[in-house]
C-alpha cells in the first residue's frame, strides 16, 4: 500500500515538473478566445493621431460607419501617438485587455513587424492589417490570424498624374514645358507607389500628340506629421513655377494645402492642389474643419477608402466569412457598397472646375485600366534603379 503512494506520489510529481518546463521560454503563446459575451468588440489602433483629414480619419469613418449601420457591434478607436517605441507595447495591452476584442486592427507597414511578432502570441485573437502585407520578410512564418488588405494607390495616382498633365495645358497656355509636383511623405515604397503611378500619368499625356510635355518636382518631407516642411516644400514648388502638386503625405500634407490657400489668400496666385486617401475637399467644405479658401485648392483627392475596406471587413468578420491567413489587393476595379475603393474624388468642385473634355480623357483612362489595356507599374514591381529612371524622365529638368 505503501509503495502504491509513493508511486503515485511520484507520478503527480514528473506531472507537474513537465507541465512547468513547457510552460517556459522567451515567449508564451497566450490563449484568449475574445470577449465570451456573444458581443462582436472591435478595437482599431491609431498609430499616430485623428486629425490628418485623409488615412487615418478614412479609417475612423470605417468605425463610424459599422456604429450607424451596426449597433450590436461594439467598437472602440485607440490613438497610440507618434511615439514608436510605445506601439508595440500598446499593441500587446489592447491584445490583454479585459475588453477581451475580438477583432484588433491596425494600419501601415510601420506596424507590420510589430504584428508579425505579437499575432503568434495571440492564436485566439483575430487580427487585421490594412496598407501592408504581413507576410513581407516574414522569414517563413505563416499568419493564420491575420488578414491583410492592400490598396493599389497606383492606379488611383496614374490618374492624377493624367489630370495634372492634361489640364497644364490650360492652366500654363503661353509657358513651354509645363510643371507640375509632388510631395511624398516618408520615401517608402507605399508613398513611392503614389509617387510612381503620377509619373505614369504624366508620361501617358506627355506620349499624346497635340500635348507639350510636362515635368514635374519631386520631394519627401520625411514624415507624416510635419506640415510645416510639407508646406514648406510646396511653396518651393509653386514658387518654381509649379502651378498643381499632388501631395501624399498625410498630416505633412495638410501644409501643402495651407501653401496653396496662402498663395492665394496673400497673393491672389492661384495654385492647386490634388488631395490623398479621403475626400479631402470635402473635408474642409463641410462640417466643423470648413475652411473654404483651402477648400478651393484641392481640385480633387486620390481616394483609398480605408472606410470602405474596413467597414466590408469587419462585416465579413461578424457573419464570419473574413478569410484570414489571407493578402488581398483592392484597386480601381474593386467596389463596396456601389464605391470604387480607389479612384479620383469626382464630387461637386471636380466637376465645376475640371473642364469636361479633361473629365471625359480621364474617365476613358479609367475604364481601360480597369479592362487591362493600360498597366500601370506598382513600386513593389520595380527595382530602384526603375523607379529612378522613371522619376528621371519626368522630373524638371
């Protein structure tokens, strides 16, 4: 009998000894299922700050969106500053927190890495990333979790290109070579992408007989949330004899727009300015950021409705039919809710402003990319090398 305890002793013992040893190591997988409640909770991470009037703001009209439409699902939008060295641990927080969501989202390679390393950690929380792809340099690891959204700003780029180039020679009637610009915000390969897809425009104009040729300058203000650089910038640009820049450049490029109305309030110059990811005429048109003088400088905006995407997404998540482990890209052709999710902002000014034979090429030009008779290169397709020749070909010489 006694030997029977022992044993049994013994036993519990090699049990609990082995249990303990797995449970150790550098990180532990934790598992957590999301809230128990049968409530659908949804946290979108902010990493920076509301307030650019174009990315970031798209995906909080997202969120918006789902709270109209879809009150049963709870949501919450947490801003996670500028600061870098906080996002990750920020990350992990909203991953622990006692909300328990079951969906966590968050947006821009920036985020990619972080993500790349707390969604293993996490195999009961689902995840989604929009503007990257997190299987790049994944060194072979697979993410069951998460689903990934791309955007194809290039198309929606190749027609501001198209625009700026086709209406110069209105806007520049006595000059030679007309000029336009552009202002990108971190030089990395999604603002390169915007980057390269304008050049394209250009260059598809500038290859038509009856049109002189455009060029345009080119400059990175380092940063996203530098709008005085990017203002700074655009008025080199303009002072130069830029008569519209495209900027892309998010918060940076709100002083790009603060350039052009200033040009005008001081001076009665009239410049221009195409706008990125939201409407963002109508953002300073309407509502309580109505500001009309710079209203009248953004002719139009390439949209990437991250709204949109995300509002889709979180919907195909709730009726649980959201492929995770999946990349998808969304382009021209890809519509939600009757809306293209990238393309130009054609609201009331565009129309007013952009003469009709413009809005007509350019219009045509959008139907034969989506119909594949015009590719336009991504920057993810290109080597360096590319790419700078085909800034080369059209950047003020």
């Amino acid at each position: 009998m006694k030997k029977t305890i022992i044993r049994l002793i013994i036993l519990v013992l090699f049990v609990f000894i082995t249990i303990s040893t797995l449970g150790c190591g550098d990180e532990k997988e934790v598992i957590n299922d999301g809230s128990t409640d049968g409530i659908t909770k949804v946290c979108l991470i902010i990493n920076g700050n509301l307030g650019d009037k174009s990315f970031f703001d798209s995906a909080n009209e997202g969120i918006k969106m789902i709270n109209n439409s879809h009150p049963e699902i709870v949501t919450t939008v947490k801003e996670i500053g500028q600061n870098t060295s906080n996002w990750e641990s920020s990350l992990r927080e909203v991953c622990e927190s006692s909300e328990k969501y079951d969906l966590i989202i968050v947006g821009t390679d920036q985020m990619r890495e972080k993500l790349q390393r707390i969604a293993p950690l996490y195999p009961g929380k689902k995840f989604i990333i929009f503007d990257a792809d997190i299987n790049k340099e994944a060194k072979g690891k697979t993410f069951n979790n998460v689903y990934s959204i791309k955007y194809m700003q290039n198309e929606g780029s190749f027609l501001a290109g198209v625009l700026a180039a086709s209406w110069l020679q209105q806007l520049q009637p006595t000059q030679g070579v007309k000029k336009a610009g552009f202002v990108g915000g971190l030089k990395s390969d999604i603002i390169k992408d915007f980057a390269v897809g304008y050049y394209q425009g250009i260059q598809y104009i500038n290859s038509l007989s009856g049109y002189i040729k455009t060029e345009t300058y080119s400059s990175y203000v380092g940063g996203f949330t530098d709008s005085t650089t990017g203002k700074a910038q655009a008025l080199s640009q303009y002072n130069n004899g830029a008569e519209i820049i495209f900027q892309a450049a998010s918060q940076s490029g709100l002083g790009c727009i603060d350039a052009a109305s200033e040009l005008y309030k001081t001076k009665a110059i009239k410049k221009y300015i195409i706008g990125v990811d939201s409407d963002q005429y109508h953002y300073f048109s309407t509502g309580d950021t109505a500001d009309l003088d710079k209203a009248r400088r953004i002719v139009t905006s390439v949209l990437k409705r991250v709204d949109l995407s995300l509002f889709n997404a979180i919907l195909e998540f709730q009726a649980n039919t959201l492929e995770f482990g999946k990349v998808v890209e969304m382009g021209l052709n890809t519509i939600i809710d009757g809306q293209s999710v990238i393309g130009l902002a054609k609201n009331d000014y565009y129309l007013q402003i952009v003469p009709q034979e413009i809005r007509e090429l350019i219009d045509e030009i959008e139907l034969k990319i989506i119909n594949g008779e015009i590719t336009v290169d991504s920057t993810y397709d290109l080597t360096l090398a590319e790419f700078n020749a085909i800034e080369d070909d059209v950047k003020v010489k």
